[in-house]
C-alpha cells in the first residue's frame, strides 16, 4: 500500500459536498480515492446500470447464437437459407434492444 504522509483539509459548500457524494455514490467508490482519480486526471464512470448490464448479458448470449451458426456454416462449407433468416433475426433482436436502452 502506497504511504500517503501529506494531509489536506478541504472544506466544500452543501452542493459541492453533496456532489461528491452522489459521484462517489454513482462510481462505487469511496470519496478519497475518487478525488485522487480526479487529481491525476483519471477518467471517472458511472457503474454500468443494472439495465445495462442485462443489456450486455442478451446481446453476449446472441453473439454466442450468431458464432455457433457461423461456425456450423463454416465446418459445412454452406448456409441454409434458415440459417440466414435466424442470423438476420437474431441480428435485428440485437440491435432492437440496443435501441430500447437508448
């Protein structure tokens, strides 16, 4: 653990501490470790929703679809003409609950 001897008293105003605590809040973080990210000018993000991460859980698991029947196409040397109409479904699923997180 890095040895941190300097300390800095910071007195913020009720909206710039309240502030604080809803990034550190939306960031899963505690409020030192978030204002050190900020010094070095790291990047600070949201935690991904929990609609988010479905999101991510449905278009992996179709992903997953789609390379099983590129796969099988591939080891076959042709695609049926379901094949295509599942890839293009599945395709469209996809990008219809990407637009609905939107």
């Amino acid at each position: 653990m890095t040895k941190r001897p300097i300390k800095i008293t910071v007195r913020l105003s009720q909206t710039e501490a309240a502030r604080l605590n809803t990034l550190a809040s939306e960031c899963s973080s505690k409020k030192e470790p978030l204002i050190r990210n900020l010094i070095m000018g790291v990047e600070i993000k949201p935690r991904p929703t929990e609609k988010q991460l479905r999101l991510v859980r449905e278009i992996s698991g179709i992903a997953n679809n789609i390379n099983q029947i590129t796969r099988l196409a591939n080891t076959v040397k042709s695609v049926s003409p379901a094949q295509v109409e599942e890839l293009q479904r599945l395709c469209s699923e996809a990008l219809s609950l990407v637009r609905e997180s939107l």
